[in-house]
C-alpha cells in the first residue's frame, strides 16, 4: 500500500532476527494495544493518522513511568522495562522493575523501587526482619529473611523455598568472616539459580548478598 511506513527492531538490522520480524504500519491505521496484529505496547500511528501528537506524547508518558502498572504490558518485547506496581511491602509505594528476556517468554527481577516509611528513603532498598543470632546449622529459607550465617565450624547448607513467588526475596551475610574456610551452599529446591540448575555456593570472607526470585526462566538472581 502506498504511503506505508516499514519498522525495522534496533537489533535486526540485517532483517533476519525470527523473534523481532520487520512489520508494516498501513496508512490511517494504529499499530498498538486493541489491534489484533499489535507489535508493541506502545500506540505506533501510520501515515495521516489523527491526533498523533496526543499519541507520541502519551507513548513517550509510558516508556518515562516504564509502563508502571500492576498488570504486565499487552505486547512486551525483549528488552523492554516494566515497572510492577503490584509487588507490596513495608511501604505502600513498593514495586519491582522489570526487563523482558531475550527470548520475549519471561520478566527478569532486575530491581526495587519504594517510597519513605519504614525501609528508607526514596528508592531505599526494602528492609527484612532480623533472624536470631548466626545460624550454625543447615536449615530451609523463608521469604523475606536476613540471614546471617556462621560457617565457623562447619559449611552450612541452606534451601531456597520450593514455591517462591515473583519478587519474593532473602538475604545471607557471613557474620563470623569464615565462608572462606567453610562455604555457604544454597540450595535451589528444584528452582534454577542464576540460570543454573545447580546450588550456588559462595566462598568469599565476610560477603552479604540478596536473592530475588525472577521466575521460572532464569529462577533466583543475585541482585545486591
């Protein structure tokens, strides 16, 4: 059709990427969320397209907020920020941001996002509550602990939750200096962890670290 505009992806320029193929916006035709042939989130007008200026701009409103929603985009693709609204925590205003995997099948956990309140400042990390002395003994993770754990005198093993849920978080701290002499060893319980169907196991002294369950794809991360 005459008058058509043809968009080519950032990252298939050669135009032989199968998961992102070069699509055609016809004239006086919207390209976007409602459209049954949609390739995006955003509203993208063709040529001679009414009020397309009230279009880009609410366009450009939405990458701004990272489509801030408690409900996932129509039409992701990889690449793309989603902040997710629905998350809760200590604050009212908690939320968790988002990027869409390569293989446009998942949201991976990339970080966190919050208001004042208990756990901080504006874009203060969430807080947890504090476990008890430093655990010695192998034990099962619940979400949302601070674990400090005390390798000391033995390596200590301890099992990730069988049925995390997205977002769902837990911290562990070397809190005698020791992982370097006996490791801590984290178990999956049948989730991947850092993309690895394998237990992670950290050896560094006096390390903290947090993981976040991204979903099914990539499973736990390390996220600080």
């Amino acid at each position: 059709m005459a008058g058509e505009y043809n968009i080519q992806w950032t990252d298939d320029q050669s135009g032989t990427n199968p998961l992102k193929p070069r699509f055609v916006i016809n004239p006086n035709e919207i390209d976007g969320p409602g459209n049954s042939s949609a390739h995006t989130p955003l509203q993208l007008p063709g040529r001679y397209t009414v009020n397309y200026g009230e279009i880009f701009a609410e366009n450009l409103i939405h990458l701004l907020e990272n489509f801030a929603s408690t409900t996932e985009p129509q039409n992701p693709t990889s690449g793309m920020l989603w902040f997710d609204t629905s998350a809760t925590g200590e604050d009212d205003d908690f939320g968790v941001l988002k990027v869409r995997n390569k293989q446009n099948s998942d949201w991976i956990l990339v970080g966190f996002g919050s208001g004042g309140g208990a756990s901080g400042g504006a874009g203060a990390a969430p807080s947890y509550p504090p476990m008890s002395g430093g655990s010695t003994a192998d034990f099962n993770v619940e979400v949302g602990g601070n674990y400090f754990i005390d390798t000391s005198t033995r390596a200590v093993t301890v099992t990730l939750p069988a049925s995390p849920e997205l977002g769902d978080v837990c911290v562990f701290t070397d809190v005698a200096g020791t992982w370097d002499v006996n490791s801590l060893v984290v178990a999956g319980n049948g989730q991947l962890i850092m993309g690895l169907n394998e237990p992670l196991t950290n050896d560094v002294k006096y390390a903290s670290f947090r993981l976040a369950y991204s979903g099914t794809t990539y499973g736990w991360r390390i996220v600080a």
